[in-house]
C-alpha cells in the first residue's frame, strides 16, 4: 500500500493557481485537496496548474447549505460533476447535514453512489460537524444503516461534537475505521476541531491519541489489501486558527504547521512512501 500527501487550498486563496502549486510542489506534497469552481475560467487555471506541476487532485465538496432536501441534492450532484470534470483521484464530501433524518441523509449517500459507481471515482464523506456524519455515535448508526459508505475520517470535529477525545466511544471509532478511505490529519480537542499548534507540548495528548487513530487506520487498509491511503493535513486558517483578540492576526502560521504534519507522518509510515 502506498500512502499519498495533499494540501489543502483552504487558507491559500491569496496566490494564483500557478504559484500555489509551484509551492505545493517544492514542499513535496504529492497532489492537492481542493474545491471545484463553478467558473470556467478559474478551474482551466486550476487544471492547468496541476497538470504542469505533475499533482495529483483531491477534489472536495462542501457547499451543502440549502435545508431544503430537492434543492440541496440538486446542488449536491451539479457540484460533484464538476469536480470530475477534472479527474480527481478522489472525492471528499461534507455529504448531508445534521437536521437532516436518517432517511434524507441516506438519500444523498445514494446519489454518490450512483455518481461514484458511474464514474469509477470513489467519494469519501467527511465526519464533518453540521453534516450528516457530525457525531461518532450518529456516524455509528448512518454507517451500520448504509453499508456501501465510505469516509475521510476527521476525527477533529467529534471531539469537539462530544467534548471529549472520545474515551467512551469506542466501537464508534472501529466502525469509522473500518470504513477510512482518506484522511484529513487535524488535531482537535474537547473544546474546538483545531489545537493551538500540535508541536507545543501543551497539546501532546491529543497529538498522540490522533496519531494512534491513524495509525489504526493504516494498519486496518493495509490489511485489506488496499493499493492507497490518501492523507491531507488540514490545519485551517482564522477561525479555525486562534487569533489574538482586537486584531485578529494568527497564533500560528498554517503552512508551516501542515507541512510539519506531513512531514511527522512521513516518518512515521516511511514504509508506505515510495
């Protein structure tokens, strides 16, 4: 099994397309992890950079704002055909919302699976807060209920969901696990899906407690024989990123803290990096 590195567009909308993956590139991330615009124009630039700098693309689905089900699953196929306009080795889905019912959440993982079975493109949901798989123990019961789902596991939000990191939860975990495609490697903590910077040492718990549920996750896909894992660390700019009050300037700087995670995790899966 070979395991793949991306990086997220989220938080470097600033630079071009070319410059972005030029940096992408010289960092040695494999590929990037980013949504699709609407405009022709500005996902010709996206495609045109990739392809120049040889990265492989995650594409990602988040928009997923309408509480009206017809609307949003309207919404929800026009975007990811948009995404496969451009190839993807994969799609992470913030797939439903959490007001929705099992039954309307179930419908939209059948539409990706029709999608996903049509284009020969898998699609990972995301255990996202405000979407369909926002708890580990709601994300226990939509995934036993919908055998054919698959996820990114982002096991950041839950510990904010739960206020905890997640002790009690348990079969949750091996259920979600089992199930782990792609992973996006933020930590989090009992009180936000973030920690302040995983290299202080104040954060060490939960660094380790993380780096334990990937390592099971590695170990679980390598066994079924699987030919990839994808990983994206994805520490987020402001809000995700605290800031110093009145001037809302970063504690940290982000492309420094994903990077140090990808490299921590290279070393750490230095057998699956060809």
């Amino acid at each position: 099994m070979q395991i793949k590195f991306f990086c997220p567009r989220w938080g470097s909308e600033s630079l071009s397309w070319v410059d972005f993956c030029s940096k992408v590139k010289k960092a040695g991330y494999d590929g990037v992890e980013s949504p699709v615009s609407l405009d022709e124009q500005e996902k010709k630039e996206m495609k045109t950079a990739l392809d120049k700098y040889e990265l492989l693309f995650i594409g990602q689905y988040y928009q997923s704002f309408n509480s009206d089900l017809e609307i949003h699953k309207t919404e929800f196929k026009k975007h990811l055909y948009n995404i496969l306009e451009l190839d993807p080795l994969l799609i992470d889905s913030q797939t439903g919302k959490d007001y929705f019912t099992a039954e309307q959440n179930r419908e939209l993982f059948e539409l990706a699976s029709f999608i996903s079975k049509e284009s020969d493109v898998i699609i990972a949901h995301e255990t996202h807060r405000n979407k369909a798989l926002f708890a580990a123990h709601i994300a226990m019961e939509l995934l036993n209920q919908n055998p054919d789902v698959l996820i990114t596991a982002d096991f950041s939000h839950w510990c904010n969901v739960s206020e905890s990191l997640l002790e009690q939860q348990e079969t949750a975990l091996k259920t979600a696990i089992e199930r782990t495609v792609h992973i996006h490697s933020r930590v989090g903590h009992s009180q936000a899906a973030q920690v302040s910077d995983p290299r202080a040492k104040a954060w060490t718990n939960e660094l380790e407690t993380h780096l334990n549920w990937w390592d099971q996750i590695i170990v679980k896909r390598a066994a079924s024989k699987a030919n990839l894992l994808t990983i994206t660390p994805e520490f987020g700019p402001y809000p995700y990123m605290p800031a110093l009050p009145f001037t809302d300037m970063p504690i940290a700087n982000q492309w420094d803290i994903n990077l140090y995670m990808m490299n921590l995790l290279k070393d750490r899966y230095k057998k699956y990096i060809l």
